[in-house]
C-alpha cells in the first residue's frame, strides 16, 4: 500500500493570506513583540500597575472614575507584609482596554494617581533572538504567557525562559522525506550514527546500511538522506522540531538543541509499507546498537489500511523506549468511525495529533477521534525550514505550510524539551507528562483524548 504524507499544499499559500490578515486585527502587536525581546524594556500589553493617593478627598468615587477613563478592571490587588508594616496602601495591577502607553497617559497627572506604570517583564536571556520568533511570526511557539496575541501556541517560549532548550544528548527519529541537515538552521542538531565511518564505503556498525551518518534512505536505498528541494516536507518537519535556537536566524524549532537523523522513506510517489517497517526499525535498532537517548519518531504521514507488519515494528519501537508520535491525518474525518493509520494504531506508544489554528479552532482539515486522537497542537500556517533552489544551487529557505504534518512536529520537539530536563525518563511518563499537561480547548472538547492542547511550558 502506498502512504502519503498529510501536507496540505493548497491550503499553505492562503494561510500566509489568513495569517497576514489576522495579524491587522491586533493593533497591539507591537506590544507583544516587545514582551519577548529580551534586549529591550518589554512589558504585559494593556496593563498597569496603579497606586492611588490616600486622603479622604480621593475616596472610592474618585478612584472608580479614574479607571472608567482607561477602561480598567482590577485584576490584583497587592499588598504584602511589608506594604503593610509600612502603612503603605495597595498596588493595583489594571487590566485595560487601552494599550498601556495610552493608559499611563490618561492617569498621569489625575490628583488622585500616585503613579501608574507598565507591568515590566524581566526575561531570562534564553529568550529566542531568531527573526521570526521576536516578530510574532512563530505562534506555534507562543502561549499564554508570552503573548496575548498569540495564546494557542505550544507554549515552547515559557520553557526557553524557563531555561529548558532541550540537550545534545536526546535523539529524534523522523520517519518522512529526507531533510536538509546542511540548512543553516537545522545543522548544528543535525545528529549522526555514533557507530558510522562517513563515506568509506564500509557498514561500520554492521547494521545492514553502509556509511548511514545522518540516517537512512529508504526509498532511493542509499546513504543520502538529503536529495533536493522534493525533501522539502522532511526539512519543514525537521525545522519545528529542531530549528537552531538563539543564532539570530530563521526560526526556532520546540527544542533549540537536540539530534536530528533521518529515516527517509517518502518520495516523489510517496513511500511503501515496507520502507516504513524498515524505517521504524532503523531507529529501534540504532537506540539498542549504539544506547542513544532516542525518545521519539515523528511521523508526519499516513494512509492505507491496518498493517500488521507495521504494528509490530511500532510494537518493537515501544519496547524499546521509543515513542511514535503521528499525525491524525487532515481528511476531516473521525478516525474512531474510520480508523487513520498509523496514528490509529493501539500501541501504547503512539502519540496522535490533531491540528488547530492560532485562534485555537480545530483546522477545517484536520481529523480527530475522542479515542483514537490524542491531543491538538499548531498545524495550520506553520512557519518553517526548507530548501529552495536559486541559480542552480540549494540554499536554505523558510515557509509557511498546513497540516496535522506540521502540528505533529511541534509533539516531537515537545517529547525532546520533557526528555532533556528529565534524564532517564521512560516512554510512558513523556507521553503522560504530553496527555496530562495539554491545555482544555473547546474545539478539541470531545475530539481527541485529551481534549486539549499541547503545553510544553512546564517541560
Ligand atoms: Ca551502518
Ligand atoms: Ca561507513
Ligand atoms: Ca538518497
Ligand atoms: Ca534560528
């Protein structure tokens, strides 16, 4: 049977339109950028810290009116110990209808307004300084607290703030096209067989595959896992999982740091049931031969029927500690009625994801299933690596592409930040740790096992 990867090409180039377009909508854009940017003052958009005068002629009254004029609404009231002790009055931290320049403005100047400032953030310098990270154009890297205008991210940056940017040490398999390891934000994760002498003609580790460094081509049957701009889906895949974080270029993948290989098994025609039993065991074979810490494939395909030869080789990944995160397929269907393979597959280790938008909507395309389809994650107008062609050569490139393809990486790379700050951990508690942290989203309510989103921040 022939399987397909699940990329949704016509609907790529009109969501670069859709996301354009959304972004007119919020004029506090700049706002959001500026509270990501670690270099620059950033503060909470439309918020202000307040403190009011005491005396009997700003009583209540007063005090209401003052914040009438920016729309205000009193989400904390801080008073601590030490206010207290020092006969201090409270802080109020104000949630505006103004942005918060416009805020300060109004009150400035009022008798009854002590001071009213922004609500700064102070950020670890972790924070990505990749171009399209700090101007908004990433939101599957987004989340709650690091940017209002981009709430249904993965939450990766909270983790980066955090300190979590993966680690050297964690491996991941992505079974799909081949990528381009020499892009100039994919190299430097770029993994490699320990076992493997390049180009000496000669299967150093003895594993069947002669000179297999950055993986194995299954579909050409040779060691180039990277062939051109047709191995532009593995490259894009490759990017969201493990985009190079912080080096002032392109994007930023989940995990700024972490090892990449290859199992290539789609080609122009889409790859074969074989190749991708092959390719699955590949992986398992590579983690018990050499001990890497590979935690996780990422499979960005599907198609055809149930394949017991597959099963068992996804069987043989999980006894062996490897996950197998795949996509649930973008046919809008419900994979419970109509089972989608391989993420319907009942093997414990599979991790199915659906695909949502940046406005938090189940992508029209996408299929779910209550138990069949775990968790949601960013699929539609995914920004990423590519190569592209130009006079003849192949350099590196960024796109914007859709599809649950694309939201299955963002899990991958999340299974990759878990694993890095959490030595040792099993299979099973990375998958738990993915289930449980997912944030309740009412398009997925009822669509996948979780009923939510992926949330890396606590990772
Ligand atoms: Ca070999
Ligand atoms: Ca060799
Ligand atoms: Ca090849
Ligand atoms: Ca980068």
């Amino acid at each position: 049977m022939k399987l397909n990867k699940f990329l949704i090409p016509v609907i790529a180039s009109g969501m670069l339109l859709t996301v354009s377009c959304e972004k007119e909508n919020f004029p506090t854009e700049q706002e959001a950028e500026a509270a990501v940017t670690n270099d620059q003052v950033s503060f909470v958009p439309n918020e202000v810290l307040v403190k009011f005068r005491s005396g009997e002629e700003f009583g209540t009254k007063a005090k209401a009116n003052a914040l009438s004029l920016i729309g205000g609404v009193v989400v904390e009231t801080i008073s601590t110990s030490a206010m207290k002790s020092a006969n201090k009055d409270e802080v109020l931290l104000v949630s505006s209808k103004l942005s918060t320049q416009e805020a300060i403005a109004r009150l400035k100047g009022l008798p009854e307004v002590e001071y009213a400032e922004p609500n700064f953030i102070y950020n670890h310098h972790a924070t990505s300084n990749d171009p399209s990270y700090t101007n908004g154009t990433l939101w599957g890297m987004y989340g709650d607290g690091t940017s209002p205008t981009n709430q249904y991210g993965s939450q990766a940056g909270e983790a980066w703030t955090a300190g979590n940017t993966g680690s050297n040490t964690v491996f991941i398999g992505i079974i799909d096209e081949g990528y381009m390891f020499n892009h100039e934000d994919l190299a430097a994760n770029a993994g490699t067989n320990p076992g493997e002498i390049a180009g000496n003609g000669v299967d150093d580790d003895n594993n069947g595959y002669v000179d297999d460094v950055n993986g194995w081509d299954f579909d050409g049957n040779d060691s180039s896992v990277f062939d051109g701009v047709d191995d532009d889906h593995g490259t894009h895949v490759a990017g969201t999982i493990g985009g190079v974080g912080n080096n002032g270029k392109g994007i930023a993948g989940v995990a700024w740091n972490v090892k990449l290989m290859s199992g290539k098994f789609l080609g122009l025609r889409g790859g074969t049931t074989a190749n991708a039993i092959k390719a699955v065991d590949y992986f398992t074979d590579l983690k018990q031969r050499h001990g890497i810490n590979l935690v996780a494939t990422s499979n960005s395909w599907g198609g055809g029927g149930f394949s017991q030869g597959l099963f068992d080789a996804i069987e043989r990944a999980n006894q062996a500690g490897i996950l197998f995160i795949a996509a649930a397929g973008n046919d809008t269907n419900n994979n419970d009625a109509n089972l989608s393979y391989p993420g319907s597959y009942t093997n414990s280790n599979i991790i199915a994801v659906a695909s949502i938008t940046n406005t938090g909507g189940l992508s029209s395309f996408s299929n779910f299933g209550a138990t069949t389809v775990d968790i949601g994650a960013p699929g539609s107008g995914i920004y990423s690596s590519v190569p592209v062609r130009s006079k003849g050569k192949t350099l590196s490139g960024y796109a914007t592409y859709s599809g649950t393809s694309m939201a299955t990486p963002h899990v991958s790379g999340g299974a990759a930040l878990y694993a890095a700050s959490h030595p040792g951990a099993t299979s099973a508690e990375i998958k738990n740790a993915i289930m449980t942290s997912a944030v309740p989203t009412a398009s997925l309510n009822g669509k996948c096992v979780t009923g939510g989103r992926l949330n890396v921040s606590g990772f």
